[in-house]
C-alpha cells in the first residue's frame, strides 16, 4: 500500500482574504519548481493568473530558471485578498502520477478551520473536479458546473463555491480559453 502523504505547506491566508482558491493536493515532491502552491512548472495556474491580471501568460514566470516568481506571486496575491490552499490534508498516490485520478483523499481538509482564518472570504473556487468533489462531499453541497459556482452559508455567512477547470496541461481546454473562465470569475467577486 503506498505511503500517507501530508500536505507540505500551511494555508496561505493573507489578512482581508475574501477568495480562497482551493486545488486537491501538491504533486510529488520531484515535480516542484518551488515550494508553494501550483509548484509544477508545466501547470497552467501562475500562466493563467498572469493572463487574468496582466494579459501576460508569463507575467509570474522566470522562464530561464522554468520556475515561478515566488514572491511577485505573493505580493499579488496578498494585494487582492485572494487565499491559497487544498482540498486534501492527508493523501495517498495509487500511481506514481501527478494526476488527480491517482489520488486517494485519506484527511480531508478541515474547511471549518480555514474558512475561520478568512472571515471576510465570501468566495471559495475550486480548481478542478477532484478538488470540487472533496469540497462538495464533505459539506454536502451540490456539484456545480465548470464555470458556474453553488451558494452555500459557513456558519451564518453567505458563501459562493465556483468551480474551475482545471489548469493542468492534461485538462482538454486551451490556455486562453481557461484564464477567459477564470477572469469572469474574478471580475464578479472583484
């Protein structure tokens, strides 16, 4: 039986979160190209965000290192409220592949925990189906849409959950078309 994995990073929550972008789980270790969040460098995330913010898919890319800007990454984060972390606490890979199919979900995330670090979030999105089904099942909440989001209330606050496609390359949708989704979605909760 393959090994329990551990989420390697804390929640990265800035002060005046209001979004909270929710993945499923890290990739291996061997496939990061830094040590935060959407580390692997053939993930689409930071092209898209660049394209979203700047129209510039390599706005967070450091293309001669095949690394991401780290701390421009923050920074911008940071300065519009947007928070960062997964679905999944503990994991287990049933194949050696980045993949979230090949993901078995052992802790799920302890939403409540987090959502209390944020509480002026208002909405959750999620960044593909495996991280849009943990989220769902756990809070017994119905699966929107790609592109489309659900209402749902955290202890009395109102809340939004939209689900994403996926930024990995192995997701059928052209860059273009995902940071499009994306940037209706962040000109809404603007």
């Amino acid at each position: 039986m393959p090994p329990i994995e551990r989420h390697p990073w804390q929640p990265f929550i800035p002060e005046g979160t209001r979004i909270i972008f929710l993945g499923s789980f890290p990739p291996a270790r061997h496939r990061w190209s830094m040590d935060f969040f959407y580390p692997n460098y053939i993930n689409d995330f930071w092209r898209v965000m660049g394209l979203c913010f700047y129209g510039d898919k390599d706005h967070f890319v450091d293309i001669e290192h095949k690394t991401f800007r780290r701390q421009l990454i923050e920074q911008e984060l940071k300065n519009r409220g947007i928070g960062l972390y997964d679905t999944a606490y503990e994991i287990r890979r049933t194949k050696n592949t980045a993949s979230d199919k090949d993901l078995e979900v052992v802790t799920v995330t302890d939403f409540d925990h987090l959502f209390n670090l944020a509480p002026q979030c208002h909405t959750v999105v999620t960044t593909g189906q495996k991280a849009t089904e943990t989220l769902a099942s756990h809070s017994k909440l119905p699966l929107p849409k790609v592109g489309q989001s659900v209402d749902f209330s955290f202890h009395g606050r109102p809340m939004r959950l939209f689900r994403m496609p996926s930024t990995s390359r192995a997701y059928p949708m052209a860059l273009e078309k995902k940071a499009e989704i994306y940037s209706k979605l962040l000109k809404i909760e603007d």
